[in-house]
C-alpha cells in the first residue's frame, strides 16, 4: 500500500476514535449533571458569559 493510502487510512481513524472518545465524555458529563441535577445549560452559559468577559478585559496579543 502506498504511503498516501495509508495516511488517509491513520487520519480517517484517529478522527473516528476522537470523536468516540469526546462523545464517551459527553455521555459521563450528561449522566454526572442528571445524577447531581445541574442544568447544564444555564451553567454553559454562565461559564462562556463570564470568559467572554475575562478575555475582554485581556488587551490583544501581538
């Protein structure tokens, strides 16, 4: 097999076992927030409120 072949082979399943592994992760989060009833969605957004506001307050990087 060609050196091309094989690296669209590695690519295509590093980017199948991420996205196995990022949704297992999604999977305890929503069953921790269920078990604990955190309603996620209102701390998501609190959470990405509150980093909007520290990165605005950052002055820009060169």
């Amino acid at each position: 097999m060609e050196l091309a072949a094989l690296t669209r082979r590695a690519i295509a399943d590093h980017d199948r076992r991420l996205a196995h592994e990022l949704s297992d992760c999604l999977w305890s989060i929503l069953v921790l927030a269920q078990l604990y009833d955190v309603d996620l969605e209102k701390e998501f957004l609190a959470t990405m409120n509150a980093l909007e506001h520290s990165m605005a307050k950052q002055p820009p990087s060169p």
